[in-house]
C-alpha cells in the first residue's frame, strides 16, 4: 500500500522549504513507507472506550480514524509528495502535529492521475473544513493535508481519504481543533 503527502494551496510553499519534518499535505498509499515495517492496518495505540488514543504509539494510515492526532515522520525538505505507511500517533491532548478531521472515498472509475486525484480530494476536504473548524479555510490558521490512494491502491480498489489540519505556521497543535474558529 502507497501513500502520498502534498502540500495544499499558496499556504503550502513556505512549508515544505527547510521543514525537517512531515508536514502533510498529501499523503498517497505505497509500498515503501517513512517508518521501518509499516503496516498500514496496524494500530499500537492505546485507545479509550469513545476510540479516542490515550497512549501514543505508531498507526498505519488504513486505521487512522476520525479525530486522530499525530506527528510528523521526518522528510527530505521540500518534498512535495511523500510515500507514508505509518505515523506516530498521539492523544490530541498532547501537543501534535496534525488532526484527521475527514474520511471519504473517491468513487468507482478508472485511475485519473495523481494530480486529478489530489484534486477531488482537496475539493472534498474544503468542502467539509468549515463545518469542522468553525470557520471558513481563508479564515483559519489551518491548513489542509491529504491522504489518498496511489495508482497502485486505485488499482487493488483502494478509494479511500483523509484530511487532515495542521497549524499554517507549523506551530504544534494542542487539543482538537474541532470547532474551535482557529
């Protein structure tokens, strides 16, 4: 399984200059994955009875789940698209560096590209920001990262996304941001 990471919108150029880190923007699912072993099903959190992580541990991204927290996995600086299988999840209590805030699922035709898949995917994920962050995306002191399926997961019938936010600023995220008008 291959995912991708790219940087949404105008926000997006400053991030990826010098960044150590994995800022998401676009995650595509691969084979090849930032962490060593990465299943992409696994989950070594701790999680309460809501399904909420109460203790950190590494997540593949097939498990991320809704309102999950995590940090960046280190890049190469100014990557624009980066294969991930795993993250190191945290509770969003804990100061982090992104919220999945969105699952959706692309529909049933064939491969239209990189590009057009990142496309209908941050089309959906701005779609649904305002509802989740309180205001408006030009509003915000988020941005929008993605997680959607390579051609090598379109073609094994993997449509599934994510959205994510992170701080514009690349400033750590304490708590959800989940109505919160930041």
């Amino acid at each position: 399984m291959r995912f991708d990471l790219a940087w949404s919108g105008e926000r997006a150029e400053g991030m990826a200059l010098g960044v150590g880190s994995l800022v998401v923007a676009m995650l595509t699912l691969s084979g090849c994955g930032l962490l060593s072993g990465g299943d992409t099903q696994a989950d070594e959190t701790s999680r309460d009875e809501t399904g909420q992580i109460v203790d950190a541990g590494e997540v593949g991204v097939n498990a991320l789940k809704l309102g999950d927290c995590f940090n960046d996995n280190p890049v190469d600086p100014g990557a624009e698209v980066v294969d991930v299988l795993t993250v190191q999840a945290v509770p969003c209590s804990e100061p982090h560096d992104n919220e999945v805030y969105y699952l959706g699922a692309l529909p049933e035709t064939s491969y239209p590209g990189e590009e057009l898949v990142d496309e209908l995917v941050l089309d959906q994920c701005l779609t649904v920001f305002e509802a989740f962050a309180g205001v408006s995306y030009e509003e915000s002191r988020l941005d929008i990262g993605r997680i959607f399926p390579s051609e090598a997961n379109w073609a094994d019938e993997d449509r599934g996304y994510i959205c994510l936010v992170y701080d514009v600023d690349l400033q750590k995220l304490e708590g959800s941001m989940r109505g919160r008008g930041y």
